[in-house]
C-alpha cells in the first residue's frame, strides 16, 4: 500500500487523490470559495491515500471526503455557480473527484488534523458533466477568500519572487521619519525611487503569507499560542489581522502609527460572520471535519478577545536596551527614547518572535534587541536609507551599505545562523531570521 506523507501546513499539488461518492451537501460561501462533501463509495480503496504517516484519519473511518474549491485554484465564479447549480438538482448526486491533498493543523476543533482535497477535476456522473479547473493562479492579488488557505513556504516558487536584480542594485534615497511618516527628500534627477509596486508594497498577499510563514518556523499554533509576535514596524495592521483574526493568535503592533483596519478587512469581517451561519446551518448530521474546522476559524475571527495590542511607540535599540550590561549589547544603539512597556515586554522575553515587514528604519533595532536578548527575530527589508545609517558596512571589504542588495548581505553577516528565504508575494521578498541556540548549547 502506497502511504502518502503530508506534513502540516502542506499541500501536495503534485498529487492527485480521487474519490467518488455521493454528494453529503454543498455550499457556497463567497463568489470564490465553495465546499462540498462525498459520502464515498464502498469499494473504494481509501487505505492507500487516506493512510497518512503519522496521522489518523477521521475520514479513513466514516468515509466522507472533504472538498474545496476556490478561486486560487481556478475556479471562477460561473464555474462555481454552475457546479452548485447542477450538483442541486435532483438525480445528480454521484459524483467523482480528482483534487490535490492539503493537510491542515487544527486549532479550532478537537480533532488534531484536517486533511481534504482542492478539487482540480470534477464529475457528476448521472448528467455525464465534467468540470475542470482553469490553471492555477498562483499569486493572485485578490486576497484569498478562504482565511485559512495556506501557504506551502518549503515548496512554494515564484516567478515574481525574486527582486529585479537592477532595482535591487539601486542606491536608494533616503527618507526620514517624522511623526510614523515618511518625509522624502534628496530627490535628484536620475535617481528615481523604485515604485512602491517593484517593492511589493501593494501586495497584500504578503501578511497571510508571512503569517503562514511564522506559523510553520516558529512551532505552529503552540509555539506562537500564548505569547504575542511583536510586529515591528506593523504600520496599519496588515500581519496583525491575519494573525488576530484569522489564526487567533496574540499580536502586539510596535509603530507610531495607529492600528486602522481597512474597509476590506472590516468587509473579510463580515464574511466570516456570515460563513460561519452558513456552515452552521448544514447541521449536525452532515457536518464533516473540514465544516467543523472553518466553522471554529470563523467564529473565532470575528472578535480579537484581547489579542491585538498596540504600543504606539518606536523600537529602538538603546530605549530598549538601556539599563542591560554592555557586553549584552553587540551593536551600536543609535537611538533615544524610552518607552517602558514596551521595555518591560522585551525584558521580560513576553514575545514569542520579533517580525519586521518592510520595517525602515526598525531593522537595526530588530536584530540588535533580538541577538542581546534572546529572542527570535524574522526581518523582510525593504528601504535601504543609505544616508540614515553611515555606519553599516559589509565584512571584509568595508563596503557601505547603499543597495537593497548590500543591506541582505549585510544582515546575513550580523551572525553566522542567520538564515534565509523568500516568501512568493511581489517585491521585496526576501526573508531573513534568527532563532537563539537552544539554552543548553549555549
Ligand atoms: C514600509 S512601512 C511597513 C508597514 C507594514 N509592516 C507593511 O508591510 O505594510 C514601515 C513602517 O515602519 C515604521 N517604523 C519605522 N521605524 C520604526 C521604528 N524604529 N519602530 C517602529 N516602527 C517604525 C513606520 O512608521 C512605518 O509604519
């Protein structure tokens, strides 16, 4: 029997599961986002894709066969409302799919796993009908309509993912940050920004996928559940949404800007209110692990219960770090200005990991704050402010620091266990961390 291995947060697009059964019930919950089940047959032999390494499969007994269809995956709006239409109608009720596994950690029920199917083919077998999805779209700027659609970092490629070459080679200007905003200025002819588009700046698939990311370093929902990620440089919310809203996980925002969600955050809101009822009215008897599952991410979406917390401050390295030996501090504290709750939090490590997004003129203080005190750290550079920061030179050569380029390789050098990767959202891409070496080899 062949055994199929799917790791948490994994998706197998590669492979193809197929099942076929008779519909459970179907529902839609946005013009993108639908789901159906299969009570399947009994000749099927489910061993040898329901036995997975490891897990125990609630479907492998009861033979139900959870199935998702979603606009990343390539089905429109049409093709949806169709399929629905047609799985409704009387008499069109056995039905064959073929779809890729995705396998899921479950936070929300009591089972331990969740695994179902993205269906990619689907036949309805009285009508002798067949429905196929359009290719995949891979990194569609619409935010994904299932809140807890995943991300597959370890497997995921991108074209867009890697930076321009040139752009990143560009010196950049400046800008200085008065009052949490950013105040341009050495604008010269010829020495054009990069568009906030090259940065990736606009691709709000970023915060899921940095979320996803996290969740999959930093030891799920166990190894981010109790203490909060400190979002650095946070701006207006974006990592903090997905990670309070949809993961419920805690969250504090450091940024002198205010946490302000967007009308379409407020609408994604809404939708899950509505979702939730929607799966609730499927009711008892048909219900499926996959039902119970999102019926507990979007009950548990729909309020922060506490978990969202805002220190309308800056991270600086020496507000921070002042009071500690200074053997404890390895790099240089550039800046002022105290703010003592958020010098408690970090004393006391009450975070689990410091992010910074596209953070500025926090990705210093990230690192610094991080190495003195043992915390992990994740660092997405963006601007380079090669004015701003004279003092940060590359090893051996002595190089400044002037490209976006210069400033990677720059944070790899801050300490031979930095890693790297990039997460697949357009821009300014690439991910570097750290995580302090376990106590006892220190
Ligand atoms: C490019 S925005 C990124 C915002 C958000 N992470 C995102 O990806 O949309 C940079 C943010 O860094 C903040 N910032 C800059 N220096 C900071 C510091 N030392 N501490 C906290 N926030 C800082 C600014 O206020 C601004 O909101």
């Amino acid at each position: 029997m062949t055994k199929l291995k799917v790791d948490f947060g994994e998706t197998k697009l590669e492979t193809r599961i197929q099942g076929t059964g008779t519909l459970r019930f179907c529902t839609t919950l946005s013009p993108s986002f639908a789901l159906f089940a299969l009570d399947l047959e009994d000749d099927i032999d489910y061993g040898s894709y329901f036995e997975l390494e490891g897990i125990v499969m609630e479907q492998g007994k009861t033979k139900i066969l959870d199935v998702m269809l979603t606009r990343k995956d390539g089905w429109t709006k049409d093709m949806i409302d169709d399929l629905m239409g047609d799985m409704m109608t009387t008499g069109n009720r056995t039905i064959c799919v073929s779809g890729y596994p995705e396998r899921r950690e479950e936070k929300f029920n009591d089972k331990t796993n969740i695994f179902f199917v993205h269906a990619v083919d689907i036949k309805l077998l009285e009508a002798d009908k067949v429905y196929k999805a359009e290719p995949p779209q891979e990194d569609s700027d619409v935010p994904t309509t299932d809140p807890s659609a995943n991300v597959n970092t370890k497997t995921a490629t991108n074209t867009d993912a890697n930076t321009n070459t040139a752009e990143s080679n560009k010196v950049e200007d400046d800008t200085s940050l008065e009052n949490g905003h950013h105040k341009h200025h050495n604008k010269r002819p010829g020495n054009k920004r990069p568009k906030n588009s090259d940065r990736g700046a606009n691709d709000n698939s970023r915060f899921a996928k940095l979320a996803f990311f996290l969740l999959s370093e930093f030891g799920g929902y166990d190894g981010l559940g109790s203490l909060p990620v400190l979002d650095v440089a946070g701006g207006s919310g974006g990592l903090a949404f997905e990670l309070v809203f949809k993961h419920q996980l805690p969250c504090t925002v450091v940024d002198t800007r205010p946490v302000q969600f967007s009308a379409g955050q407020k609408k994604h809101l809404e939708f899950r209110n509505q979702s939730h009822d929607a799966l609730d009215s499927i009711g008892k008897d048909k219900t499926t692990p996959l039902v119970e599952n999102l019926k507990g991410r979007f009950q548990a979406g729909t309020s922060d219960d506490g978990l969202l917390r805002q220190l309308q401050t800056l991270l600086e390295t020496e507000s921070v770090l002042k009071g500690l030996p200074s053997s404890k501090i390895r790099k240089r504290a550039d800046f002022v200005e105290a703010n003592e709750k958020l010098r408690e939090l970090l004393k006391e490590q009450r975070c689990s990991v410091l992010v910074g997004l596209h953070p500025d003129q926090a990705t210093d203080p990230i690192m610094d704050i991080g190495f003195a005190l043992n915390l992990p750290w994740v660092v997405i550079p963006c601007c380079v402010f090669p004015n701003l920061f004279k003092q940060r030179q590359l090893e051996p050569s002595g190089k400044l620091v002037r490209t976006y380029d210069d400033l990677c390789e720059y944070i790899l050098q801050q300490h031979p266990s930095v890693k790297e990767t990039t997460l697949p959202f357009r821009g300014r891409n690439r991910v570097f961390y750290w995580k302090p070496a376990p106590s006892n080899d220190e």
